[in-house]
C-alpha cells in the first residue's frame, strides 16, 4: 500500500491514531485547524502550514511580496477557524543557494506587511539550503476557553453557513496555469495571490456563541464540509444554487468549465470561514454580516450522521458528490 490508497486524510487519520496525550492541559491535539492548550485562564492555539515550490506556488507567477504574506494569511485563516487573536509566529525557510538576496528581502518585505496588518510579531524560525523553496510557518495565537470554535461542535437542526464568495481563488489559478500573468481577470488572481483571512469575523462568531462549530475553508468546500461533519458526527444538505459565487466568477466559468460549481465547491485555498449555527440565531449572524461588508450565507443545513452529505441541485433533485476535492498524494 502506498499514499496514493490512503491519501493525505487517510495518512492523518492514521498518524491521529499513533499519537495519544494525556496531558489535561492539551484541549484539542491533531484533528482540527489548530491545537489547543490551556494555561490558567488563557488556552494558546498552535498551527502550522507548508508552502513548497511547484506545489503551492510557481515562481513565473508569484512575487516573492505576495508569497511572504500569503504564508502568513493561511496560517491566520486557521486562527481565525477558531475565533482566536494571532500573536507570534516562526518561519522556517528552505532556499536554493542561487536564489538572490532581492527575492528574499521582497518576502520579508510582504511577510512585515502582512504582520503589521494583524498585529502578530516574527520570532523565530530556522534557514537551510534546499533545491526548490520551502516555506513553513507556526503560528501561535491566544483565545479563551469558552470563546472557542471547535469543528466538533455541529448539530442535526442547525444552519449551516459560509462567508465571502466561493470559488475565485481556484478559479484564478486556472486562468493563470492557461494564460499565465497576462491573464486578465484580476479580482479571481488576486484572491488566489492575496486571500483574507477573517480574523475579525471569527472572533465575533466565538465571543458571542453565534457559531456551534467552525473551519476555514482552504481546501474547498466539500472536502472541509466533510471534515466537520466528521468530527462533529453529523451530515449536511447543501443547496448548490444558494452557493455564493462572485460576478467575475460567474462571467469566467463557462469558459473554463461546463459545471458552474466545480471551483467553487472542489477548488481550493478561499479561506473563507464556514460555520453552524442553531436557527434561532441566523437573523443576529446575518444582521451583523450586513455591516460588516462581508458576505454571510445559509448554504445548507446539519442532518443526522446516516445522511451523509448531499447537494440538491435547483430542480430539487439531490446527490451525493463523488468525488470531494484536491487530497496530496491522490489523483
Ligand atoms: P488545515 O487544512 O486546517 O491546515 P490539515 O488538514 O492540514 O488542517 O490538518 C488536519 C489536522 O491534522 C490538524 O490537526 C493538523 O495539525 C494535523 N496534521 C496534519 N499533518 C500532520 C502530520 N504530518 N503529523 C501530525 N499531524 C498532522
Ligand atoms: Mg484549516
């Protein structure tokens, strides 16, 4: 058996199943978008994330500024899955030798941007020569104990949500892998250079226990779906025509596929969050969206486990997607 059977989920699941603590300080070890230890009234929240060379990124499309602050941002987009403040954070860098300094003060340059912006500080990390670029950040941040999202916390009967637009960031990707930099389609490029994580969002979710669970959605909406699912033991109807899809999306989709949602509901790296909520506080979530200028939307709702997870198209018709989104190591 090799990775390609299990996949990189399968090949978690298993590692999850090596690893046990029973440190009572450990409130969330391997399993959601950070783990959780609490010291006194304070819990700290850890994650971490790779970006590699060829994998993540290209180098004829990427500014070395952009890349500095996007590996910031997924890791923040983890944070805020949680409702957490970020505060410090370590980088580890694999570099060619022939890489110029120029590049890399650039990345610094966007990684400073990007830290100022959230108020998070460098320091630490650690530098080792490489063939293609690695980039890997830990990022720490603070919450309270009972001001946090888990993605355990789902349940039959609530709603379940997403913010932003779906879709772009994938959809971006596309067009530049077509057409390259000279592509056109700039708010689709930029989500994919640029995300958002919705640090201040997440916050407001968990500090007002509006949110039952949370997960932010980085490598597409079914698959991370499914996460919560699991780890909250439910299923989950989707309606694929409330799926929130911006107006460059939709103008550019048909000519690069002949579903309408296939980035949106399989493409990766939106880092949008994506929330349940019990009914009776839809109108408080959806209120306080509206002032909030981000986009907040009902795209289904939590059903019992045996369910499992469908989408019903605008007919009504329902089914069940066969295949959920990009996995490292499967097809
Ligand atoms: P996210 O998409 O939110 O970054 P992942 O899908 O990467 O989350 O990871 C899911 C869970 O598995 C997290 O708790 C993460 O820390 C853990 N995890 C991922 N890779 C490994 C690994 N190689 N060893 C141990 N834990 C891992
Ligand atoms: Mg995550």
């Amino acid at each position: 058996m090799d990775l390609r059977e299990i996949g990189e989920f399968g090949l978690i699941n298993r590692i999850r199943k090596w690893t046990s603590s029973s440190d009572p300080a450990l409130l969330k070890g391997i399993g959601d978008d950070v783990a959780v230890i609490e010291t006194g009234a304070k819990v700290w929240l850890v994650t971490t994330d790779l970006l590699i060379e060829d994998i993540h990124f290209k180098l004829t499309w990427t500014d070395p500024f952009h890349l500095g602050r996007k590996a910031l941002f997924v890791n923040l987009s983890d944070i805020a899955a949680m409702g957490g403040i970020p505060k410090y954070f370590l980088i580890s860098l694999g570099v060619p030798k022939n890489l110029s300094f120029s590049f890399l003060s650039s990345f610094y340059r966007g990684l400073k941007d990007g830290a100022k912006r959230f108020g998070v500080d460098l320091i630490g990390g650690d530098t080792s020569v490489s063939r293609k670029i690695i980039i890997n950040i830990c990022l720490i941040g603070e919450g309270k104990r009972g001001n946090l999202l888990f993605r355990s916390g789902a349940r039959v009967g609530d709603d379940l949500f997403v913010s932003g637009t779906l879709g772009d960031a994938a959809l971006g990707l596309k067009i530049l892998q077509k057409k390259g930099l000279h592509a056109k389609p700039i708010g689709l490029t930029r989500k994919h250079f640029s995300p958002s994580p919705r640090i201040q969002l997440g916050q407001i979710l968990a500090m007002h226990h509006w949110a039952t669970a949370m997960i932010d959605v980085s490598d597409g909406l079914l698959i991370d779906t499914s996460h919560l699912l699991e780890e909250s033991g439910v299923g989950a109807r989707i309606w694929e025509d409330r799926i929130p899809l911006s107006k460059i999306y939709r103008r550019w989709i048909h000519s690069l596929s002949k579903s309408p949602y296939q980035f949106a509901l399989s493409g990766g790296e939106d880092y949008e969050l994506l929330f349940t909520a019990p009914p009776e506080m839809r109108k408080r979530i959806l209120n306080r969206a509206f002032s909030f200028k981000i986009p907040i939307t009902q795209i289904g709702e939590i059903v019992p486990k045996k369910e499992g997870l469908h989408l019903i198209r605008k007919d009504g018709r329902e089914y069940s997607p066969s295949h959920l989104g990009f996995e490292h190591f499967k097809k």
